[in-house]
C-alpha cells in the first residue's frame, strides 16, 4: 500500500528525524511530494553509536539540499524519556520560530498511538489524555503535524523493504528496560491476536478526544480566568464538566492531579461546610466560602495589615475615604482599632448577638472574618466594624466622627 501524505507543498514544515526507520520513511516520503522542509537531529549522546545517525540523516540532506540542524542533548536529571522529549518540542519550536512557520512534523503512526492509548490506560490519566495524539495539534501558537498516523508500523516497515530506505536501529528500542517497551514487545502483539485493535484504539482515541474537547470547551466558558467561581452555578454543570474544571485548575496552576484528588475535592465543595479549605500544594489554596470558590496563593511573606489607623474627629473636615458618624449619650475613650476577639458581641436595638454568629449569618468567609476592622471603646462595646456593622444603640446626644484608612 503506498503512503500518501496531505500536505501542502506552499507551506515550511520542521521534520524530526532521528535516523530511525519511521522518521526515515517520511524524509523519503517529504521528498517524494516535493514539500518544502528542514530537518532536525537531535543526538541525546546516550549510546556511542548515535553519531552514525547524525551522519545518515546529515547525508540524506546534503543529498537532497534540504538544511539541516543537528542538535546535541546533554540530559541529566529526571526521567530520560520525558526530559528529553520535552527538550526536543522545546528547540524544535525554536527552530520553527526562527523560519518563521507553525509546523512542526514528526513521524508518530498507528502504533505509537496503541501504545501511548495502553500507557496511559496502565498510568492513569483523563479522558483528554486517553486520546493520546491527534494528526494535527494546535499548541500555543504551533501546529504539530502527524502524518503518519494512520498508517501501522507494519505498513511503514513494507515501504521501507520496498523502497530500500536507509535507516538505522536504535538498540534500545529493542530492550524491555522500558515500560513502553514492554508494552510494544508483549502487551499490543497479544492484543492484535484477538482482533483488529489498532483501528479499535484509533477509534477510542478519536471519541475520547471530541468528547474531550466539548468538555474542555464547556469548562472553559464557565471558569473565570482567576479560577473562581459560584457553587450554584457550579452545581448545574454536568458532572463530566465538573471534573473537568477541577482538572483545568489544576493544570492552569501547573499543579500534578489524580483522578482521586479531583474526586476529593468534588466531594467536599459538595459537602454541607459552608467554609472549606482545601490544600492544592503548598503553594495554593482552594477556598470554599458559602456560594464562592477562588483560589488563593499561600504567601509566607503576607503579613497582617498594619497600615490601617483610626481618626477620631468632632467634625468632618478631612475625613478619609470610609467614615461613619457615630452618636452616642457616653462612651468610654480612648477608643481602639482592632481585630475580632473570642467572646466579642455586638449591640442592637432588640438585644445583643455574638459576632461569631452574626459572621455565620452574614455569610462572611472564614478567611475574611480575621480580617475584619473591629472599633470598640475602652469599655469593650464594639462601635463599628467597616462595611459590616455600626452601634445604633449609643444615643443621639453627642457626634464623633471615626474614619479608617485602607
Ligand atoms: N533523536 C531524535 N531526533 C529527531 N527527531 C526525533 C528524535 N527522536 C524522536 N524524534 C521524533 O519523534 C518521533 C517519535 O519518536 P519515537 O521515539 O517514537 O521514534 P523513534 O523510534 O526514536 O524513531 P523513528 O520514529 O524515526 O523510528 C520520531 O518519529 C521523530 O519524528
């Protein structure tokens, strides 16, 4: 069966080709269609043989007068395979940018999607991950093209035979070191004995990535871009996109999920608590505070406020921006600015309330209530508390003028 490719010929596409038979079969196939292309090597200096495919796919494109860039990758720390992955899409996107074009080719195909479908199946992730990889992908502003995709490796290695492609076997693609590997060598030839599974998981792969992106898109209409929102409005979205939103927080906060922290934490901006506070990492909190949930960064350097002063005045003249006329018969002077304390009430006309409650009726978040400005007098009777409460109950006699800057 011949290969064919639907690209197009006006475009500059950036081809990975790493000397193995894949990316060397759609070099041949670039050529062949005529497409406008520079290549990329990356030599990740693991084996000692790696510079005989520098060489192969250096010699190809002095053959065929297409530019080549050979990078080396020194990769020290992490996990191998994904460290140098995400340095290989890093100075591919360079390269990219420095012509100018959003294309970014590699030579992924059918069974690399069956693997990466098992891998994530074994590991764990979400449904948008179980779609594994899509022909075309649009990241930031580049678009990396898979056009291989649909074609087996069994179709690719008979193009190869057939065309007497030149290419080179990286070794440990053969070992079982690997989990991937393991899953290549053992798992997806027992799979391909009991049925037709390449086009079963190219079919999973495309249902979960529509269904995937309808999610994402509903979530992204209803998540404001602080990443707060409204509980009863939360509570009408379908519980597909709820998890989703949890999802989209965790991975706009570049913070590592489980599908079992998602659930826990649905289960507790569930529960009947009006007042939550739910750890990300150590470095962000969820808080749940009645009908509102928001996230708030954990600043160690936060201090208290301490800017805050009262100004007492027997007439407005100057006064800042919040001030309240109080009037009252007596009240004990000097008159304080503080914050709330256990046992603190308040005075109303019909009798008294502790302020805890009147917080809890008021529906005043937890977070917020150690924030509040309390202004008592000296006896302890709490005057005003801003933009919450102010004592009717002093008398009309005599005026006084408190004023708080913020
Ligand atoms: N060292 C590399 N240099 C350039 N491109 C690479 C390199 N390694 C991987 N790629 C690109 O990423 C694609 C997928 O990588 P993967 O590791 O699955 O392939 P491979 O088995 O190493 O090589 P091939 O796909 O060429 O047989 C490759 O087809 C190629 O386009």
């Amino acid at each position: 069966m011949a290969l064919k490719l639907k690209l197009d010929s006006t475009k500059l596409y950036v081809l990975a080709v790493s000397g193995g038979v894949d990316s060397m079969v759609l070099f041949d196939l670039f050529v062949k269609h005529n497409l406008n292309f520079v290549v990329v090597h990356f030599n990740h200096q693991k084996r000692a043989e790696s510079i005989l495919d520098h060489e192969l796919v250096e010699s190809m494109c002095t053959l065929h007068h297409i530019p080549y860039h050979y990078i080396k990758l020194k990769i020290k720390n992490g996990n191998f395979q994904e460290v140098s992955r995400n340095a290989r899409y890093k100075n591919l996107e360079f390269i990219a940018e420095q012509y100018h074009t959003p294309y970014i080719v590699t030579a992924h195909h059918l069974d690399d999607l069956a693997e990466t479908i098992m891998m994530k199946l074994i590991r764990g992730s979400n449904l948008l991950g179980y779609a594994a990889m899509q022909e075309v992908t649009h990241i930031d502003k580049f678009i990396y093209l898979k056009p291989l995709l649909n074609y087996s490796k069994e179709e690719i290695s008979l193009y190869q035979q057939t065309h007497q492609i030149k290419f080179y076997e990286d070794h440990t693609n053969l070992e079982d070191t690997y989990s991937r590997n393991r899953v290549r060598h053992h798992l997806i030839p027992l799979l391909k004995e009991e049925n037709d599974v390449l086009t079963h998981l190219k079919n999973f792969s495309k249902q979960s990535y529509l269904a995937a992106s309808y999610i994402r898109k509903e979530s992204n209409n209803f998540l404001s871009k602080d990443l707060s929102f409204h509980l009863s409005s939360f509570d009408a979205l379908h519980d597909a996109v709820k998890m989703d939103v949890i999802s989209l927080i965790f991975e706009s906060l570049k913070i590592d999920k489980t599908f079992k922290k998602i659930e826990t934490i649905l289960a507790q901006l569930k529960s009947i608590k009006p007042n939550i506070n739910i750890t990300l990492n150590k470095h962000y909190h969820m808080i749940k505070a009645y009908d509102f949930v928001y996230i708030e960064h954990i600043d160690k350097n936060k201090t208290r406020n301490d800017e805050n002063c009262l100004m007492i005045s027997h007439n407005k003249v100057d006064l800042p921006k919040i001030w309240v006329e109080l009037c009252y018969n007596k009240l004990d002077f000097p008159i304080q600015l503080r914050k709330r304390k256990p046992g603190d009430r308040l005075s109303f006309t019909y009798g008294s309330k502790k302020l805890k409650d009147y917080l809890i009726d008021k529906k005043i978040a937890i977070s917020d209530r150690n924030n509040l400005n309390v202004v008592v007098d000296s006896s302890g009777t709490i005057l005003w508390i801003p933009g919450l409460y102010l004592n009717e109950t002093l008398g009309s006699e005599h005026k006084i003028y408190l004023s708080i800057k913020e």
